[in-house]
C-alpha cells in the first residue's frame, strides 16, 4: 500500500477517544457547511433533498458522551492499520465505520462507496483540516494486496464474501452485512399507540428505510384489530410525513416489488397504498412476509411476546435492530447481536461500536 | 345453485377443453369465455381475490378477456389460503418446496378435484413426451414416491404418468430416490436392463438437481438406455446440488444415457399452477431447445413487473399465466419467473432477480441465502 505509515506506538484509550473526537468534530463540521454537499447527496443517494436535510440533522452521531466512545474504543481491537471498504451503507454510516478504525489504528484507509463517495469524502477533507494526518483515501483497492491489519467492509453478503475471499489469510476481515429492523408494539393506551405509530413511522421515512436499522416489520401485541387500526395510524403518518419529507425517486425493481408486495398483502388481509409508501397487514398467525425497503412496512398481530418470537424467528438472521415502546419486551425477543431502542430512535443509535454486533 | 355444483361444472367445462384436445377436436369453447367464468367463481367465493378485483377497479361481471383478470402474485399462496372451499375439501394440497424462512412459509395450492389437474397433466405431457408410444413403456422417476412426498405437485405429476404411459412395477422399481435422498442406482441398472432385454424404449422423470447428482455418481461412464428412450427434466437446484448450465447438463444427459439431446425434454411447472410447459424438441426437429409450449388452456404472457402490461413481443418481462385448470384456487397467476415469447412459444430465463437496494438494508433473497 501506498499510504504513509503512522505514529505506531500503542495509544491509551484517553488518546483513541481523543482521534475519534477529531473524527466526529469533522462530521460536525461537515454538517453545519453542508450547502454544499447537499446537491451532491441528493444527486448520489436519491434521497430526496429533504431526505437528505434530514439524515444530517437527525441521524449523524454528533453528540456521543465520553462512556459510548469508551465502549466504541474498548470494542474496536488495536490493530496496525485499519482498511475501511464502505461499498454498501447509508451515507451517513461512514463515520461510525471511520471512527471505529480510528479507534482501533492509526493508520486508517478508506476506500468509499463508488456511487455514494461524497458524505466519506467530504468528512475525511475535514478531519485532514482538523489535524488528522493519518486518515487516507484510495479510489481503487487491491484486497490482496492489503499486507497487514484488518478490513472492515460494509456492504452486501455477497461483497463481504468477495473481499474475505481475495483478502490475505494474515489479514482479519471484519464484515458488516446488510441487516433490517423490526417494530415491537407492546399492549398500551391509545395514546402510547398513536405515539408509536408516529415514531416508528419516523423510523421508517429515515433513509428512505434503506438502513440496515431500518424498520421493516411491526409486531403488534394483541389481536388483529388492533394491529390493523395500528397499520391505519401508521398509514397516516407516513402519509403526513411523505409530505414533510418526500421520498427519494424509487427504482425500478423496487416499484415492481412494492407493487407485488401490496397485491399479495391486498389478497391476503388488506394493504394502505399510500402516495409514496405501503402498509400491508398479515393475516393472523400468517408466516411474515418482507416487504421491499423505501417506506414499505409489514404489520402483523402476535397475541404474546411467545408468539412474536416464533414468527420472527425465520427472519432472525437480519434482525439487527428492534425497536419499541416496552424496551424490556423488546429484549427479549431482540437476537443477542441487534441493538434494541424505543421507536423514534432506532436510525439514531449511540457512537458506542458497530451498528450491530453480528460480523459475517 | 351453491358453490361447490358451480366449481363442479366449471371442472367438467375444463376437462371437456382437454378432451377435446386429446381427441383433435375443435375446443368446446373459447379460453376467454372459460377464463372469465372461472374468475367471476373465484370472485364470488375467495374474498381475497375479490378484495384484489376491487383494488384494481376491475368488476368481475363485466370480465369478457382472460388478460382482464387480475393475476394473483405467487406469495400469496405463502401467506393466505388461495382456496375457494374450507380446506377440508381438498383432494390433494401441494406445498413448495422449504426455504430457510420455515416450514410455514411454503406456499399451499389445494385442489378440490383432482382429476382435472391429471387429465391436463396427462394430456399434455402425452402430447410432448409420449404421443408416438403405442404401448405402455417402462417409466422411471428419479424421486422420491408420492407416499415418502405426498405434497409435492410435482411428484403427484410423475406418479400419474407412471399411470399413463408406464408398464406395470412396483412402486421401489418406479421411483428411485428413498426418503434420505439416496438414489438406487442398482434399481435403475435393473430395469433398464430388463428393458433392453425387451426393446421397450423408457420414459425417465427426474429434476434437475436428481440428475446432477447421477451424472456426478457415474461420472465418466455412461448408462445407455434403449433406443428412442426420452428423459424428462424439471425445476432447479434449490441448493441441493451444484448448479450446472441448462444447455451443460443437457449434453451429460445425452451422453450418459446414450440418447440424442433433443430427446432431453425440459418441463416447466410449478406448484400454484395446474397446468405445465415442455420443450417441443423430441416431436419437432426445428424446435429450439430452452423454448417452451403451453398447452390450449394456459397462456403464459410476459408483462411489466411494475404496470403488469404486457410487454412487446420479444420483450422479457415476468410471467403471468392463465390456468384454466386452476378453477379453485386462482385462474391468473403473477409468477417471478422472466419470460420472452418468441416463435413457437416462451422461453424461460430464471428467476427475477433485482439488483441488490442501495443502502445496507436486507433484500429478501440475501435473507433466504444466510
């Protein structure tokens, strides 16, 4: 590798959360200068403009306290150098995936998304101008050629398998796939229900739902009424958001399966085809279906935590995040590795490590 | 009249299709006349199917053309009955094959008579496969037998063609693959030698994963069976086995049985449809190979996977088939599978795929392959 090598000797702990404060200071900085950027997002994530203000007022992880760094310092490992490949995230997921390398080594390289690179770009140019010296950018990477360290690679299973295959055995491959989050909807008051709908249809509009925290199922406790007069309020708040905040323009493929997805749940139960999302209800006890992202949501009734667990168990694998309003309920149908928040707040988790603690 | 008498005519006008079909005769009605009555039942009785004509804007009583009809996507059939009686009812229920979702989410067709689904599997498979056969001739499956797989379509299919076109034997000679997988290979060399012995030309039934594992077993040797022998190969891999190229497998086919490739015929079927597709290549030497036929009471028709029109001629698009042999379950089916109508019928490209979504949310199909 071409990159300079940096100061190698072993840092304290006090100095990792001192380099990942630069890093965040950076993302600071990019966020209040972002007139700039802007366009350039709008233009490499298709999110809408609005989308993309979003995403960078509300869901950068600008505010991490001491304790979260610590735990993000203490998971990160000490290795030599670390190589970043961010080929599929959210834009925004580039400084989490940057701060975790920063803590774990001095010398950092990133290679950024292809089509997405400018978010990657423009917070690597302010962490330069902030006094980091050590974070590189390459446009092209030989996976084979990478002699030492680790590869954190987020993308999709198939390009974390590719870049574990060509990497060299003595170099570890740490791979963040894709993942999807669910919606727990415990038995409450109509007042904590419209505010759970609200929420978690702000989960759902972050990102256009194209996060692997994103939610993409709701389980709501109870019988199918109430998960069907849940679906309705959540209907209405996507709809009143999709006009606060409009979704990106949806390919071609993803309209086709929306278009699916809302024939099948109109077959079997009933679907809420908004203007620019969907809402399919399951029928009760029916097997969950997974509904394409980009503001697309299966809701489903599940008269016990019991019988939630059972029906997400074969979608166990991608659940990376659970969302809800009984935080301890949640708990316990979460896998061990997803991260659990109330609704409102799984698109904005702590700058404590990873997004999830599943490796591929 | 109640709705079991009314599913019971509309199987007799189905059936009547097919034997018009076997016997060269003119069909006793037009497929749309026959398409818009099955779809107006299955309005009447399947509320789900109804809910669907309604989101669509379309009323069932002023349906004159099958292309009219909305086509019920296959995931339906994973998630809700797709049944116009109790499921009690049902004469046989097929299920799809298991994805790592679970056992709940195979998808379920439920046939209320039986015989309707035989007849048109029957008479197709006949006129595709056996129609120069004068005399029953030895019939191998390289599958499991109906009682170790009662829900599979597909090896219902298989046992009434042993029916149809076989010799008599017993069901361990028939079909060759034991609950555990294990094909007998010992059970095929014996009746292929006993059919050599007798000059009977075989009829072999297999998918396409059972034949790779037999090529694989043989390796190089070969199994010749008796002249003008026909093998039948269906469906894909499922992961059961490595995945060979159509026209790869096609060729090891020939050579380990010792039969020209055209005699290799490809099946396209599924388990939400009654009705099946062949290669034309064992009756029709200019019939291209990877072109399938569809019998007079289906029709398969590319169309939009997002405004579900039909595409251009020679356009790709997804398919959606009209059974007329499905009467109670759904007469318009939207499949996943690509298809492009080209001279002589469709082919078939695979399984629709989209690019992986941008963002590092989970697709389906990356969830099914962890």
């Amino acid at each position: 590798m071409s990159a300079a090598r940096g100061d190698r000797r072993s840092r304290s702990v006090a100095e990792r959360i001192r380099d990942v404060r630069i890093v965040q200071a950076a993302a600071r900085h990019v966020v209040d200068r972002r007139a700039e950027l802007v366009p350039r997002l709008v233009a490499s994530t298709g999110l809408s403009r609005e989308g993309v203000e979003l995403a960078l007022t509300h869901h950068v992880e600008l505010d991490a306290t001491d304790a979260d760094l610590a735990q993000l310092v203490a998971g990160a490992g000490d290795s030599p150098r670390v190589t970043v490949v961010l080929s599929a995230n959210v834009f925004v997921g580039a400084l989490r995936a940057i701060a975790l390398a920063r803590a774990a080594a001095v010398d950092v390289i990133v290679k950024p998304s292809r089509r997405d690179p400018a978010f990657a770009l423009a917070l690597i140019e302010a962490a330069a101008a902030a006094g980091d010296a050590h974070l590189h950018v390459v446009e092209e990477l030989d996976i084979a050629a990478v002699d030492e360290g680790e590869i954190h690679v987020y993308g999709h299973d198939a390009t974390v398998a590719e870049i574990q295959r060509k990497a060299r055995p003595d170099v570890r491959v740490r791979g963040h796939g894709s993942g999807m989050g669910v919606a727990w909807v415990a038995a409450g008051d109509e007042r904590a229900f419209a505010t759970a709908a609200r929420d978690l249809a702000a989960d759902v509009v972050a990102f256009d739902q194209r996060g692997c925290l994103s939610p993409r199922v709701a389980l709501v406790e109870g019988d199918q009424a109430r998960a069907e007069a849940f679906a309705a309020t959540v209907h209405e708040a996507l709809e009143h958001l999709g006009a606060v905040v409009p979704r990106g323009p949806l390919p071609p493929d993803v309209a086709a399966e929306a278009a699916r997805y809302a024939d099948t749940m109109t077959y079997a139960c009933r679907a809420f085809v908004g203007t620019q999302h969907v809402v399919g209800i399951a029928p009760a006890g029916a097997p969950l279906a997974l509904p394409p992202p980009y503001r697309h949501l299966h809701v489903a009734s599940a008269g016990s935590r019991a019988s939630a667990s059972a029906l997400l168990a074969p979608l166990a694998k991608g659940i990376v995040a659970v969302g809800s309003d009984d935080l301890a309920g949640a708990r316990t149908l979460a896998p061990a590795w997803a991260r659990v928040s109330r609704l409102g707040a799984m698109q904005r988790p702590p700058l404590d490590g990873p997004v999830d603690l599943r490796e591929v | 009249m109640d709705h079991l008498a009314q599913s019971s005519i509309l199987h007799g006008r189905a059936r009547a299709l097919v034997a018009a079909f076997e016997a060269g005769l003119a069909a006793p009605e037009s497929f749309d006349t026959l398409a818009c009555d099955i779809a107006r039942f299955q309005a009447a009785h399947i509320e789900g199917f109804a809910r669907l004509c309604a989101a669509r804007g379309v009323a069932p009583a002023a349906l004159t053309r099958a292309d009219q009809i909305p086509a019920v996507p296959t995931d339906a059939f994973k998630v809700t009955s797709v049944f116009a009686f109790d499921e009690g009812a049902a004469q046989a229920t097929f299920r799809t094959s298991g994805t790592s979702q679970g056992e709940g989410a195979r998808g379920t067709h439920a046939l209320r008579d039986v015989a309707t689904y035989e007849a048109a599997s029957v008479a197709f498979g006949r006129r595709w496969l056996a129609r120069d056969l004068t005399k029953p001739v030895p019939v191998v499956v390289l599958g499991p037998s109906p009682a170790a797989l009662p829900d599979s379509s597909l090896v219902h299919m298989c046992e009434a063609f042993v029916r149809a076109f076989g010799t008599p034997a017993k069901p361990e000679a028939t079909y060759l693959v034991d609950a555990d997988g294990v094909l007998d290979l010992s059970a095929f060399d014996e009746r292929v030698a006993t059919a050599l012995a007798r000059r009977e030309p075989m009829l072999v039934l297999g998918t396409s994963f059972a034949f790779v594992h037999f090529v694989d077993a043989i390796g190089k040797d070969s199994f010749a069976l008796p002249p003008n022998s026909r093998v039948m190969q269906t469906g894909g891999y499922k992961g059961k086995t490595r995945e060979v190229p159509p026209a790869v497998l096609r060729s090891d086919l020939a050579r380990l049985f010792d039969v020209e490739p055209r005699a290799i015929v490809a099946e396209y079927g599924m388990t939400e449809l009654s009705s099946q597709f062949y290669e034309r290549t064992l009756f029709d030497a200019s019939a291209a190979q990877g072109t399938y036929a569809e019998p007079p009471w289906a029709r398969v028709v590319p169309v939009d996977p997002e405004t579900l029109a039909p595409v251009a001629h020679g356009e790709i698009g997804i398919a959606r088939i009209v059974d007329l042999m499905n009467i109670d379950s759904a007469v318009a089916v939207l499949t996943q599978d690509s298809v492009r109508r080209i001279d002589g019928g469709f082919e078939l490209l695979g399984r629709k795929l989209g690019a992986p979504p941008r963002g590092c949310s989970i697709a389906m199909d990356e969830l099914l392959g962890r």
